[in-house]
C-alpha cells in the first residue's frame, strides 16, 4: 500500500468507508436523453423519430435529463448544467446537438466540440470544455449536407461548415471543486478568440428532475428566490430527499424561473395547464416572450441570466456554489479561489502516483484526459421495464405493439445507478462488454467503482433470471463477449498492484454469479451440443458476411470461432480465479477442475467439431475461420481473414506448478483426466519446466499454429497497421471474399474507415478499422505466451522485415503503435486528427483530444462516436505499462 496518501486518495478512503459521500455528487447528466428507448413510447420502437432533439428543450423526461458539462446527484434528483446563447442561434444552447441515423451517412453521430479535460475519482475537481460558435449554429446545413451524402465519403463535421471562421468562437471552461462533499465551488470561464466583442448569454441552469408528472412521486420539489447575500442573487432549493440547498450566484444576474414540464401546447398542440414550461428560458431570452417565465420567482427548473459582453481576447467569468450550507458573506471570499487552487494540487498529487512508465508531457496529457473522459462519462441510467412496458398511472397506456417488442423478456430489469457509459451523447446506455474494459481502465484510479461497475451488472435486477447479462437498451437479450470474468480477474490484480490488498470477497462473489451466466452460454450458445459456440454478432456489428444475429438466407447456421474463442477465454479465466480462491477454501478446486476440463473440450471441438474431423482452424491457411452449417449438416468455411480468427488466441493461460502442487485435489484430477481422456494432450504444452516442476500452457492454439497465425497479425499487408492491429485484413482489399446465395451475391471487403454498408444498422465498422479492446486483448495474450516460452519463441515483426522480436517485444510493439494514435509525431500531428489542419497545428485545438471509437486501419483518424473514452481509455493503461 501507498504510504503518505494525498488528499484524493483519503477521500476516496472516507468514500469506500462510507464515513464521508464524496462521489454523490458528479458528472452523472446524461449528454443526450432525447432518442432513447428509455423515452420512446412509440408503437414500433422508432425511438429516434419519437423523441427528438427539437422536442428536447420543450418536453419533459419520464427516465433522466441532459445538459452541457452538468452535474447531478447521485439520484438526479437536483440537476445542474450550461445554457448558452450567443446572440444569433435559433435554439438556446442547453443541449448538445448531433445527428440521428436518418440525417447522417454513416449512423447518430455529435456535431459539436467538447473535451473532458480533468476529473478525480470524487470529482473533488472537474473540468470540462465546450467550444461555442458566435456564428448562428449551422443545426439545418448538417442535416442538409449530410443527408446528402453516401456511405462513401466522409461524415460532414461542424468545423466543414465554416462556422470557426476567423477564429469567431468561444473556449467556455467549466470548473467543479469540492470544499466538503455537499459543498461545490463552480467556475465558468468564457474566452473570446474572435476579433471583435462579442456577446454571450450565460445562463447555469440548476433543475429537479421530473418525478410528480408520472403518478408516482405526489411529492413536488421547490425552487425559489431566496435572500441576497452581498454582491450574490441566490436561488434557494427545497427537496423532500435533500432537504434545504442554495445556489449562490455572483453579481446581480436576473434570476428566471419555471417549471420542468412539458409545454404541451408546442408539441401536441394541446392547451398548457400552466404557463410555465420546460423552454421557458428559451422563449424568454431568444424569443422575448416576458410572460414566459414566472415573476413570482418560483418553479423547479431556474437560472440567473448573465449578459457577458466580453473584449477579444479576454475572458468572462461566472462563479456560482452549490451547497448545502446557508450563504454568507464569505461565500465568494478569498477562499473560493484557494480552494481551486487545492483542489488542483490535490489532482495533480493523485495523477502522478498513477501514471506509471509514462513520462512525457504529451504522454501524459493524453493520459491525463483519458482517465478524465472515462470518469467524466459516468451517467444516472433509470429504466425499470416493468413500468415502461405496462405504463404509469395517470398517463395514456403504452400501444399494445409494446408487450410484444423491444425487451419484452426483461420485465425483471429495474436499473437506478450509477454507470459507466461507452459514449454519453451517442452511446448514453451501458453496454455489457464495453463496461468490462472500462472497469480495467477505472481501477488505476478507483477500483471500487470499478469492482461496482462489474458488481451491478451481476445483480438479480441486471441479470436475467436465465443468466444472460443485459447487453445494451436497444436490445437487452443480444448477446455481448463473455469478458466480465477477464476484467474481474484484471481488476482484483489491478487493486492489489496499487493498495497492496487483494479484495477476495468481491472475487468470489462475481465468481459465483458468473457460474449462472456461463451456464447460460452452455445451455443456450451451443446449437448442436458440441462446443463449439455461436452468440450472433458479439459486438463485432458487421464483420461477417451475412448478419450474424438474424435468421441466415442460406438457414442453418453458423459455427463461430469467435463465439468459441470466447468461451474457450471464459473457461481460463473462471479457472484462474477458482485457483485464487482456492488457495484459502478447498471447495474451489472442483470448479476449477470442471472448468480446466471444460476448456479441453471446448479446445478440441474447435478442431474436431462432434467428432467429425471439421475444423475452424484451417491448415491450408493458417488461421481461424466462421464455418456455415447448412440445414443438410454440410459445413462451409467462410474465409474471411477478420478479427474473429483472433480471438481464439485470446484463450490462454499458464498452470505453474507451485500453484498446482498446493491444490492437491485438482493436481489429482487433472492428472487423471490428461492420463485417461483423448486428445488432452493436444490442448496442453509441457514443454517448459521450473525449478519447481513442469510447467502446463493451456491454450486454444499451440505454438506452431500461434506462429502461423502471428505470420498474418504482423504483416503490415494483413492485420498490422502503423496503428495497431486491423479488424480485417487488408489483404482483402483486392481480394474481397464473395459468397453466392439463390443468385445474390454476399461480399466482404477491406474498408478502412467508415462502414460502406447498411449491414448492421452501418454505424459501426469491423472490415478494417482499429478497435482498441481486441487490441488490447491481444497484447495481453502475447504476454501470456511469453510469460510461458520466454526469449526462446521469436517471430518477425513486421512479417518479412527481418527482424525477429520476442512476444513480449511484440506485444511492446502493439503497444506503441497504438499510443501513436494519440501521441504527436516529430512533426507535431497527432493520427487521430487525420487531415483537419486547425486540430493538428492550431495551438488551441491540438492538445485537446477526442478519444474515438475505432480508428482508420490506414492512416489513423478516429471515428465513430467521438467520445467513446470508455474502451478507449485503454490507451491510459497502455502508457502506464508500457510508455510511450
């Protein structure tokens, strides 16, 4: 454990303890709520044409609120976010806008620029930045343009439209620090880069989320005005969980009011019960309606108005506190700025503790906002299934088209937490697999939430009773990779590396649940009985030739190697954790028996599957492929060079034998079962000895099908890119592969970038970009074999260049070429800006980093949802092991 512990790493101490609640409140406003499934209510789930973002400002929400840089509680009972408007938009700017699938050519995607710039763990300080134009915002000419579009040219973005001409924008910061848990310091500072003044309408906006409109909650918050403090106006709130708490406001800004409801008189054409709605500030401040906010200065959502007309070149700054301690004369005294000052310090102090092998000012920086968009990404997700189904009191019944739909099987689901989201504008849901890699990344900086993060999703509210893990809330029964056993294992390691204590209760208890969800995989993922694996399309969207979730054109089905890669992966990690725990219960060993022998099978069906001498693994080639059943039993190999003949390799694992020598009872059975069953021996390599006895690899390939494989992964022609490792080889570049079915022809190809299909909705694409998970996986997984063969197993890396590296060199060489993604190059340009000259060379744009969702397998650029920090704050772990 750390000695001298900083001032962060004690409150996270008072948090884990429970003496002190620093992380009640936090960054947890959704970006975007409008377009969810959650607020969709339609007849046919048409969740974005039902909700969308011009119903946003004047509709309220049944599930959860959005804002720009906000805060909630932990209940999103009291909200806390920025509205803007600079004097010439249509719309005030409470929201981020973007586009839905059918506006956009290549899927939902923002259309605005913000960064997460810090966060610590508490958020004892936050700071976010939004880039704000003082050009009207071009919301029609997106649209315009990119419903124009195809599937081959690139997405068309806010800076293509001119709108950051002459620099006419603004950079608004905004600062959290905390003094106590409950008392939080807000700064926003606005500066002008255009070259004239400029105007901007500041409006911080403090709201209750709405709880009384749905027949359930009779109980109504209360904002008012409260009394003056000198030189601050102060809005007081009253709320039946919180009790009393106070906004202050410096200055004398005009405090407006009214009432997050929905004004129903705009979107439904029906008469207002009050005249006091949702986008009254809105209507007040852009529309110069007066009546539109209430004078008696009360309501549930209220906002001073501050009119900054602010010199080019300077800054305008707003400061405000959040608390639950009574104002006072102080409340904007010398303090105020000392506790920033504090705060920073504080995180500063935390983030050098954390940022290992990394030693470079651009390294870390990119660190830096990695960990702060992985924790600035935390959300309020409220969505119990039973009620959207059925319908709450006092409103109209949900169509009947519902209880046969969308999550009709998850009635059990009652979801009110805290939770890592992949991407809050685009992605606002969690995602069961994504979450494991955040979890990985989160506990470098806060292993309790993650080991929460995993806990949740293992719960009886989250878990269905059959054992499946809620994908995602478009579609809870799909099926996502089974790596909540692999992050778990990673997490316990993590925590135990950083405080020097290994948490064994949270391993068993994850463990245990995990026995469901594999039992699960078994009884349902296996067609024929054989091992061998399918699961649809597992998160890798498009990758297959056909969709991999819906019924096949050709029927049958198809035999996955990635399916049973995973579940070959599965079985060595529950293996590996029933051997932590049963070092200290004995009962542990049978598990890890049935799961050491469940991985044999699993192994050998691969290359034998039911005993019928078909293979996934092709000897001709070298690698692993999809395999077609057809109704008739036949099987055909689908030899697309992907990302799904990778996986396999993920399943490895090493058995030393001071562990093995401890667990007598597994050491019995598992020389009986190598001594007494077939084919063991295929599937286990011991080849390699200690001092302390023979060594046992067990992996999904053996060494000679590893280095045929590694022959494809390195070649800089195939998978290796100066990037990291493509989901698709670029071999099928000129060589797509083509498969005729009842005279239509199904065809893969290398697309480097963007999807150029419709297939799987086509706003994802696994045909050749760079995805950050498998890359991370793979890394691991060499390190794996070489902790195994050591320095004597070298391949060439790159394929025909020559050199020869040990796995752990190669691994090391992954590595790096990923970091590259984000760090500068001698040139000073960074991959993942592509060609957009202001981001890579204007000195206040290219140090801002957008962390992506997949990357071009070619040149680099990021793509997909633009903060998908989730997964792709792996990058932090990477610099942290491996530097740049």
């Amino acid at each position: 454990m750390k000695k001298n512990l900083g001032a962060e790493d004690q409150r996270l101490g008072e948090a884990r303890s429970r003496t002190r609640n620093w992380k009640r409140w936090g960054p947890y406003l959704s970006e975007r709520q409008w377009g969810t499934v959650r607020e969709d209510y339609s007849p046919f789930g048409t969740a974005w044409d039902y909700f969308p973002h011009d119903h946003a400002r004047s509709r309220a929400y049944r599930w959860g609120e959005d804002g720009i840089g906000g805060i909630s509680d932990r209940h999103q009972f009291i909200c806390f976010a920025l509205a803007f408007w600079n004097g010439k938009d249509p719309i005030l700017k409470e929201r981020l806008f973007g586009l839905v699938p059918t506006e956009s050519n290549h899927g939902e995607d923002v259309k605005e620029y913000y960064y997460y710039l810090d966060s610590t763990p508490t958020h004892s300080y936050m700071q976010f930045l939004y880039k704000y134009p003082q050009r009207a915002f071009p919301y029609s000419k997106l649209i315009e343009v990119s419903r124009r579009r195809t599937k081959f040219q690139p997405e068309y973005e806010l800076i293509d439209t001119g709108v950051f001409a002459e620099d006419r924008y603004f950079d608004i910061f905004v600062e959290y620090a905390k003094t106590t848990p409950e008392d939080i310091l807000i700064r926003i500072s606005a500066f002008n880069h255009g070259p004239e003044t400029a105007e901007l309408h500041t409006l911080p906006t403090v709201w209750f989320r709405n709880t009384w409109s749905w027949g359930q909650d009779p109980q109504r918050p209360v904002l008012r005005q409260g009394s003056d403090i000198d030189a601050a106006r102060v809005v007081q709130l009253e709320h039946n969980y919180y009790g009393q708490r106070w906004l202050s406001c410096e200055g004398s800004p005009e405090l407006l009011f009214t009432e997050n409801e929905t004004n129903f008189e705009r979107i439904f054409g029906l008469t207002n019960t009050s005249p006091y709605v949702k986008d009254g500030f809105h209507n007040f401040v852009i529309e110069g309606i007066a009546g539109a906010v209430n004078p008696a200065l009360t309501g549930t959502k209220a906002a001073p108005h501050y009119r900054l007309e602010i010199p080019a070149g300077e800054i305008g700054t707003v400061r405000l506190r959040l608390s639950d301690l009574p104002p006072s004369a102080d409340t904007f005294g010398p303090n105020f700025e000392t506790s920033f000052l504090e705060r920073i310090t504080d995180a500063n102090t935390f983030y050098t503790q954390r940022l290992g092998k990394c030693k470079s000012a651009d390294g870390n920086n990119v660190q830096r906002q990695a960990f702060a968009g992985l924790l600035w990404s935390k959300q309020f997700f409220h969505f119990d299934a039973r009620t959207w189904l059925n319908g709450d009191p006092q409103q109209p019944p949900p169509p009947p088209e519902r209880l046969k739909g969308r999550n009709k099987d998850w009635s059990h689901l009652y979801n009110a937490d805290i939770f890592s989201m992949p991407d809050k504008w685009e992605y606002p849901w969690y995602a069961a697999w994504d979450l494991a890699f955040h979890s990985v990344a989160l506990a470098i900086v806060d292993p309790d939430f993650a080991k929460e993060q995993l806990v949740l999703m293992l719960r009886e509210w989250y878990m269905h009773p059959n054992g499946q893990l809620p994908a995602y809330e478009w579609a809870f029964g799909d099926v996502n990779p089974p790596v909540h056993a692999w992050a778990a294992w990673r997490v316990y390691k993590i925590e135990k590396r950083i405080r020097g204590v290994a948490d064994r209760a949270f391993l068993e208890r994850v463990f245990q649940k995990l026995m469901l969800n594999f039992t699960w995989w078994v009884n349902r993922k296996d067609a024929e009985g054989r091992n061998v694996f399918q699961g649809g399309f597992l998160g890798l969207d498009n990758i297959g030739i056909f969709d991999r979730s819906a019924p096949l054109p050709t029927g049958g089905h198809i035999e996955q190697s990635d399916g049973t890669g995973w579940m070959g992966m599965f079985c060595l990690n529950m293996l590996t954790i029933a051997l932590e725990l049963a070092r200290q219960n004995p009962t542990y060993q049978d598990l890890a028996s049935k799961f050491f022998e469940h991985f044999v099978h699993i192994a050998h069906a691969m290359k034998d599957i039911g005993g019928l001498g078909f293979s996934l693994w092709d000897d001709d080639d070298g690698f692993f492929y999809d395999a077609l059943c057809m109704p008739d039993g036949k099987h055909r190999m689908l030899k697309v060079r992907s990302a799904v003949g990778l996986i396999p390799l993920f399943g490895v694992e090493s058995l030393e034998p001071d562990i093995v020598d401890r667990l007598s009872g597994f050491k019995r059975r598992m020389e009986w079962f190598i001594g007494n069953v077939p084919h063991v021996r295929d599937h286990i390599d011991l080849s390699q000895t200690s001092a302390a006895g023979t060594r046992r690899l067990l992996a999904m390939v053996n060494r000679e099908q590893l280095v045929r494989a590694l022959r494809y992964i390195l070649d800089e022609n195939e998978f290796l890119s100066p990037y990291g490792v493509r989901s698709l080889s670029r071999f099928h570049d000129k060589h797509p592969f083509t498969l005729q079915v009842d005279g239509r022809e199904f065809k893969v190809d290398y697309a480097p970038g963007e999807s150029t299909t419709y297939l799987f909705g086509g706003n994802s694409n696994w045909r050749g970009p760079i995805w950050f998970p498998l890359n991370y996986l793979l890394i691991e997984s060499l390190q794996k074999f070489h902790h195994y063969y050591g320095d004597e197993l070298k391949v060439e890396c790159p394929t025909g260049s020559g050199q020869f590296m040990s796995l752990w060199g190669v691994a090391v060489e992954i590595s790096r070429r990923l970091n590259r993604l984000f760090l500068r190059n001698p040139a000073g340009r960074r991959a993942v800006f592509g060609n957009v000259e202001k981001f890579q060379t204007d000195p206040d744009w290219r140090d801002y980093i957008m962390f992506f969702e997949y990357f071009n397998g070619d040149n680099g650029q990021g793509l997909g949802a633009s903060h998908q920090t989730g997964w792709t704050a792996l990058v932090a772990k990477l610099l942290e092991q491996s530097g740049e």
